[in-house]
C-alpha cells in the first residue's frame, strides 16, 4: 500500500516512472550487531550503506517513534520505481530486516519529469 502512495505522488509530480533512479530506504534496529549484518546482506544484493548509526534524528528528523530501534541503516541502490518492481525490491528489504530483527520503514526518491 505504502508502495503505491509513493509511486502515486511520483506520478502527480509528473514523473512517468520509467527511469531507474537511487532509491532510498530506511531500517530500524534495536543494537548495532543485527544493523551490521543486515547490511552485509543488503550489500550481497547490491545496497550500497548511506549512514549507519544510532542517532535516528540525524539521518531521519522526525523518526522518534523509533526509539526502541535506534540503530539506523540507511541504505540505496538503482531501481525501477515502476510498482510492480519496486515493491519487490521493498517487500525483499522487510523480509531480510524482519529475518534480522529489525523494521523496514520504506522508500523514497526523486521525482523524475524528463524535462
């Protein structure tokens, strides 16, 4: 669901969706080990690691709800933002974030009008 929004708000910005662009994507731990070896993961897959950290509020500002989980991973790669793909690529992230304790808060990137 959170999926189509983005793709959705993509689109009335007058994106059409067809070109691959970094996506962004952030993940909650509770300690730094299960962080550290999701990302060692997530770079099997091609993720390149934005910011590891424990300080939430420096990477995500209004994130306070993730108190429990402050250990980030803020983590990106190339990727097709057309649905189908991309949702793949999300629900790929929140099974290996949930497979080492942690949660998947979604996407984001850039609006793309090929002006």
């Amino acid at each position: 669901m959170l999926d189509r929004r983005v793709a959705e708000a993509l689109s009335k910005g007058g994106d059409p969706l067809t070109e691959p662009r970094r996506v962004d994507h952030w993940i909650y731990f509770a300690s730094e080990p299960p962080r550290d070896a999701f990302i060692e993961e997530a770079r099997t897959l091609g993720f390149a690691v934005e910011d590891a950290t424990n300080e939430p509020d420096k990477v995500v500002p209004d994130r306070a709800a993730f108190a429990a989980r402050p250990f980030v991973a803020h983590i990106y790669r190339t990727d097709s933002v057309q649905l189908d793909e991309i949702h793949e690529v999300a629900w790929t992230l929140h099974e290996l974030a949930s497979r080492h304790g942690g949660e998947y808060d979604g996407w984001q990137t850039s609006v793309e009008t090929g002006r």
